[in-house]
C-alpha cells in the first residue's frame, strides 16, 4: 500500500491474543498483519505479544496494544491488519539451575 508509513518486512512469529493464537506475516514499526482464527472486529481494540526467541541477549516478549483497521476473509482463517499504538518490550528472565557445591 502506498500510503504506509514504515517499511514491512515479511516475518514469522506466534501471536498470542488473549483468547486464541496467530501468526504474523509481516511487521513494522507502526503495525503488524496476522492470521488467525479468532473472530475479530475492525475499529476493535487489541492487545497481543510476539515473542523473540532467538533475540541477543535471550528470549524477548513484545507487549502491544493496536487497534485493528482491517480484517479479511483467507479461506478459513482471518487476515488482520492492526495499526500498534503502544509497545513494551520485556526480556523473558530463564533461572539457570545450579547444583549444590
């Protein structure tokens, strides 16, 4: 879409919704679209994370809340475009189990 205002970029990653789960197809600074089969409504507001496994330093959790502009039919499932208006990222604390000396 030429109106967009940060550049996408195609990535795969669990959505975890509060009532159900999906998968991204691709991020941006300002917004995120997924799949899922979670019936949900454009103008609604949601709140979701993705989590970075794979991040330096350890595992991240990206907190958002985003209010969904667009939903599509996908054959079953759900397209859901959703503008994110506020972000926290939080780093998942793993305790290392240690042996008594």
């Amino acid at each position: 879409m030429p109106d967009r205002r940060e550049e996408r970029i195609d990535a795969t990653l669990a959505v975890l919704l509060e009532k159900g789960l999906g998968v991204t197809r691709n991020v941006s600074a300002s917004g995120v679209y997924f799949e899922t089969d979670v019936p949900l409504t454009q103008g609604a507001v949601l709140s979701f994370s993705l989590h970075f496994d794979d991040a330096l330093g350890g595992p991240l959790v990206l907190k958002c809340e985003a209010k969904i502009v667009r939903v599509e039919d996908r054959g079953g499932m759900l397209g859901v475009g959703a503008s994110i208006t506020n972000f926290k990222f939080e780093r998942v604390h793993t305790e290392v189990m240690k042996e008594p000396v």
